[in-house]
C-alpha cells in the first residue's frame, strides 16, 4: 500500500505536470493525430472527443495548475464530539486507496481526472479506450515523470492496457486492491462496468437534457439557450437533446420557425410530434421512444406540453438525470419546476451547458453523477474523499 504523500508533493507533481505538458505540447499534438488517423468509427462525438489541439494542452494545463492552488481535501475535519467520558471523537475526510477511471477516447481525462484523483490522495488506475491508446501513453509517461522527479513512486497512476476480456476479468476479480470505479463514456461502457464490478461504481450518466419554453418565456433567452446547449458541444453530456414547448405560448409558430431556422444553420435534423410536425422543416418522429435517447449529434426533438406539471412529468419520465432548464419570466413557475423536476442540475433562463465542474465553481471535475449517492453532479476534488473517525481516549471502556 503506498502511504499517503503530502499535500507539498502531490501540488509539486501537479505543477510538473503542467510544465510537461507545455514541454512535450507538440509531440502530444503529433503522437493524438496518429490516433485520430487510425480511427476508422463514424461517431462523430467520439471522434470530437479524442482530438487533442493546442486548445485541449491549455485546459489541461489549466486543470493541474488550478488543481495544485485548491486545499487538501484530505483530513478535513467535517464533525468533532466530546463524549461524557472524556473521550475526543472527530470525522474527518480521508482518501478512498485507489480509484480506477474507465473512460473512452478523451486523452484530456487522463490528465484532468487522474489529477484530481491523485489530489485526493488516491493512487490512480487508468483504462483508456484503444482508440486513443498513443495518446494516453504519452501523457502517463509524463505522469512519471513528474512523479519520479518528485521522489514518489510511479505506482501512484498506473495505466493498464487490457483488451475488453482483460478488462472484465479485472473488474470481476480485480489482481490488486480497488475501492472505486469511475466509467466515463456512453450508456454501453457505463452499463458494462456496473454489471462486471465487484466494487463501487460512480455512475457518470448519459444526458438527455430537456429545455421546457414555458408560456411566459424570454423568447429571445429561450432561442438562445436551446441553440447553445445544441450546437456549441454535441458530444458533451451537457448538450440539449429535448425542447418542450407550452402549448398556450403566445406567438408559438412564429417562434419555432425562427427556432428552426437558427439550428438548420448548424445543419441540426429536427424531429417534431403530431402538433410541431405540421411546421416545415420538422420531420414526424416514429416512436415515442426517441424521447429516451441521447444524441449526441446533431439532432433534436420539439415537442408540445400543456403545462409546467405535464412539462415536470415528462422529463421525470424520459430525461438521463442530468439537466433541466425552464425558460419563463415568472418566479413561481420557475420555482415549481425547479423543485420538482428530479435532474441533477436544474436551470432557470440558462443553458444546461453550465453542468461541469469548472463552470459551477469546484474548478474541475472527475465526472458528472446522475446517481444520487454519495454525490450528484459534477464530482469535485472535495467530493472524491471517505470519511474516516478518529477517537481519542485515555482508557475508556464500554
């Protein structure tokens, strides 16, 4: 078991890595376009994940250097009691061991969550798609590297190339100790992990996000949200898949034309119900099922809502967890459907694109959880900690 490293060395490989990454940004740049050349999918979100560009080196470069700056989430203590017998009780925070990260062709989680992790005090597995296998190499060497430098063992982030048999095997008899796993990817990875696991898994969920135009909307707001969270990011889990639009919206159709024309801009297919159908340039969908589905592309369904109760049923039926926004002018309303509406993260007049860990203030994330244990939404470095009872006496007995 590797001891727990201190808070100065764990900052100190972080701001390595961020030295390395801006040393070696070229050569990661060259080694991730192997990558991408040898992708032979057609999953356009995939694809878009993989990609590593001098835009990409810089978050990552942001995430550990930000990272480095944050408190120890480790031994913060978060309850003291003094028992009647003189005993001193505490609870504090306390890393989880190791915690094995499954993820799908993003290079950037293998800086960005490892390092969180690793801020925790966890040693760190990586399993990384096949798919991006150059590009994760790279940057795990540069792990090392800065481990090394800094006179702790390489064994603190460990990447392990295992094909899909290996990696069942691992999960259902893991050869070394696991406490938590973290799958990043879609429905099929996710899905895979929590049926093979011997341990605890956290659940990144799918999307699925809808946006309800309520009748007293900001259309302006409204047109604005729906296109952002569409078309700024199709393969974020934060993109906007469902629009439910009131039914008693005054100025409806012209409304939706104007909707529409905006997102066939960005070439985004439109599908509509019986009621939004009839508008040209929305196609009929064939079943209702597709208000289960998470897109990620260019897609989007436009359907018809009675109210803000109907509106509630709905995504509590058909949404992934994860998003919601009303767009409304009145507080009573926007109110009733945030409390109501069972999503991880609910917005009022905003975009859904905002569930992200750097964008709501805990200045990165290891994934977004759609479970609603041990922590819903974006998962901090304060989140990615157990608790642990330190009890102080001088001879007491029970």
């Amino acid at each position: 078991m590797n001891t727990l490293l201190s808070i100065e060395t764990r900052n100190a490989v972080l701001l390595r890595m961020a030295e390395l990454l801006e040393q070696e940004r070229k050569a990661i740049i060259a080694i991730n376009k192997t990558d991408l050349d040898s992708y032979d999918g057609d999953d356009i979100s995939m694809f878009d994940r993989l990609k590593v560009d001098d835009s990409k080196v810089d978050e990552m470069k942001r995430a550990v250097t930000h990272l480095a700056s944050q408190d120890d989430p480790v031994g913060v203590e978060r309850f003291s009691f003094k028992h009647e017998n003189g005993m001193q009780v505490y609870n504090k925070t306390a890393s989880f061991g190791t915690i094995l990260i499954i993820y799908e062709s993003r290079p950037d989680v293998t800086v960005e969550a490892a390092g969180i992790a690793f801020k925790s005090g966890n040693k760190i597995l990586l399993k990384g798609g096949k798919e991006s296998l150059r590009s994760n190499l790279k940057i795990v060497e540069l792990w090392h590297q800065a481990l090394k430098e800094q006179g702790a063992s390489t064994d603190w982030v460990e990447y392990l190339q295992f094909n899909r048999t290996e990696t069942q095997a691992f999960l259902e008899k893991p050869t070394q100790r696991v406490d938590l796993i973290v799958p990043r990817g879609g429905e099929r990875l996710i899905a895979f992990v929590k049926r093979h696991a011997a341990c605890p898994v956290i659940v990144s969920g799918r999307g699925n996000n809808f946006v309800y135009v309520h009748k007293e909307a900001d259309l302006d707001i409204a047109t604005d949200v729906i296109v952002n969270g569409k078309t700024a990011k199709i393969s974020a889990c934060n993109a906007v898949d469902k629009v439910l639009i009131d039914a008693n919206l005054p100025n409806k159709d012209e409304f939706v034309e104007t909707l529409i024309s905006k997102l066939k801009s960005f070439s985004v297919e439109i599908l509509g119900d019986e009621a939004t159908s009839q508008i040209d340039g929305v196609s009929k969908y064939e079943s209702n099922d597709i208000w289960y589905e998470e897109f990620l592309d260019y897609k989007i369904v436009i359907g018809e809502i009675g109210s803000n109760e109907d509106a509630i049923g709905k995504i509590n039926t058909y949404s992934g967890g994860h998003s919601s926004s009303i767009i409304t002018t009145n507080e009573t309303e926007a109110q009733t459907f945030m409390a109501n509406v069972d999503t991880a993260a609910v917005y009022h007049n905003a975009s859904t694109r905002f569930t992200d860990g750097g964008q709501l203030g805990l200045g990165g994330e290891l994934a977004i959880s759609t479970d609603k244990l041990h922590q819903r939404g974006p998962i901090g470095l304060q989140h990615l900690v157990t608790n642990k009872w330190y009890v102080h006496g001088n001879g007491q007995i029970r």
